[in-house]
C-alpha cells in the first residue's frame, strides 16, 4: 500500500475509534439512541473502509505506474455517488412522510459518507502537488 | 394506561437526552433550534427524542408560523405510578393486546409508508396484510374488478394475486365480477 492510501486509511481508523470512543461514552451516560446513531456512524466508516481497501487490491500487481493514482482517484470517487443514492431516496421518503426517526438515521449515514469524500478529495489533491 | 403504553412511556423515560428535553420543557414550551441551544444538541438529534417522547404520549406539539412548539404532556406525569402498577388487565385484554402488537409489529414490517413491500409467504401473515388492505374499501359499496384492481395497485404492483387472495381469504366476494367487502370485515 502506498503512503497516500494509508493515510487515507489511518484516517477512516481514527474516524473509527473516535466514533466508538462517543458511542461508549453515551452508554454509559444513558443516551442509548445516541449511542446507536454513533454505531451507525461507525458502520458507514467501515463500509467505506471495506471498499477503498477493495479498490486498492483490485489495482495491485498491475503495471500501470502514475495511473495508479487516476484509477484509484476516480474509481473510489465514485463510490460517494454511487453507494448513498439509495440512502438518498430513504432519506427523501421519511421527509415526505414525516418520518423523523429514519430522516436523522439517513442525514447522519450521508454526512458520514460527505466527510469523507471531501477529506478524500483534499488528501489526493495535496499529493498530486507535491 | 395499557401495559404496552406503559413500557413504552418508561423506556422513552430511560434516557439521559429525553430526560433532560422534559426537564427543560416542564418550565416553558419549546421548538427544536431552542432546545438544540439549551441543551448543547444537535437540532436533528433533538428531532429524534421529541419524535419518541410524542410517539410515547410524553410530549405533544403545535404549529406556530414557522415553528413546531413543544409542551410537555402534563396529565400523563400526573398519575402515579402505584396507580400504574395497580391498575389490572384481564386476560383477554392481554390476549388482544398480543395481538395487536403481533398485528403491528406484521404491518410495520411489511408496509413502508402505505406501500406493501412485499407479499408475506406466511398464510398467518399475508392474512394481516390482506386485511389492512381491505381498509381501503367501503363496506356495502360494489366495486367492478378494474376498480378493485386501481385500489390493491396504490399498495402494491401484483395486485392480480392480491385481488385474488382476498377473495379466497373471504375478505371480498365476487359475483358476477362485481366485488363486494364482505360485511364482518
């Protein structure tokens, strides 16, 4: 794995720990609904995590030399489109119906998913100037 | 006050966030972005808890212009819970009370807001849902099968099955392909 990728992935890990870190704090504070919204959180860190190292595999022992970063820079960037367009549909359902318990359960799943496509973005752009 | 909506009233109660929303809404009624404010929350976050705290009789809402103002459900906090616990259930309440429960827990899963996911495979459950369904008709109205057929479409595409169903389930009849609710439903 290259340095870039890594750190990508020391990031989402932090993110992790951070968020399981809350969570366990709001259990034993008693704010069990909110310890869950944090495990959902985590969950979406760890989808994202699952599959940028995917992508990553998928591109090893291939000779293709500075397109590595294209490919993986294009190729994962899709993946923030792709994977919340069904969170999405949910997310504008439960506002049509009025449901607030399901609306913040999606809002926080795609606010995951924004945090780190614009910490993505911002990692590679910083290692293509360099 | 039934078992189940005392479970429900005392689990909502269990949490350190709600608490604190009652306790800040016991002294003046509020919307979301002020008890956001007070209580160092995130407005959605909030919005999660009220939904419960309502759900669960604890709060009740009204519009104001732009705003939902929240008030704290007073009468509800007003019984004891000695008179709580007192109070009996006979066995058939609690058999009803079963079934509503396994009756809603069947609807809850099936239906996303009033449209049939899909077709249980369970007899037992396909018959709930069927019934449910059978709400969208009017007892004593004859209805043609097009006009059966445009009622089971709004909750779900397969709706020559779900027709079909219902009438082997003696929840419509058919004759002379009009249909008609059967009238104990």
């Amino acid at each position: 794995m290259r340095e870039i990728e890594e750190k990508y992935i020391n990031y989402i890990d932090e993110k992790i720990a951070e968020h399981n870190s809350i969570s366990e704090q709001h259990k034993i504070d008693d704010r069990k609904d909110e310890s869950d919204l944090e495990k959902i959180k985590v969950n979406i860190y760890e989808i994202f995590r699952t599959l940028f190292l995917s992508d990553i595999k998928q591109l090893e022992g291939k000779n293709i030399g500075e397109k590595a970063d294209i490919n993986i820079y294009g190729g994962f960037l899709l993946r923030f489109d792709t994977i919340p367009t069904n969170w999405k549909m949910s997310l504008d359902k439960a506002i049509e119906h009025g449901d607030t318990t399901k609306q913040v359960i999606e809002e926080h799943k795609m606010s995951v998913a924004k945090g780190l496509k614009d910490r993505f973005i911002e990692m590679f752009e910083e290692h293509g100037r360099h | 006050m039934t078992e189940d909506k005392t479970i429900k009233l005392f689990k909502c109660l269990s949490d350190k966030s709600r608490l604190q929303i009652l306790k800040t809404l016991i002294h003046e009624d509020m919307y979301v972005e002020l008890l956001a404010q007070r209580l160092d929350l995130a407005p959605s976050t909030i919005s999660f808890h009220l939904k419960k705290l309502e759900d669960a009789g604890a709060v009740t809402s009204r519009k104001e212009q732009y705003y939902n103002i929240y008030s704290i459900n007073e009468d509800i906090f007003k019984s004891s819970i000695l008179d709580i616990i007192k109070e009996e259930s006979s066995e058939a309440d609690l058999q009803k009370q079963r079934e509503d429960n396994y009756r809603k827990k069947v609807i809850d899963n099936f239906f996303e807001y009033g449209k049939l996911k899909n077709i249980p495979a369970q007899r037992k459950k396909r018959l709930i849902i069927l019934e449910e369904i059978a709400k969208a008709f009017q007892p004593n109205k004859e209805y043609t099968e097009r006009q059966v057929n445009i009622i089971i479409a709004d909750f779900h595409d397969d709706f020559c099955t779900l027709r079909r169903e219902m009438v082997g389930e003696n929840i419509l009849t058919r004759e002379n392909s009009i249909y008609k609710l059967i009238n104990s439903r």
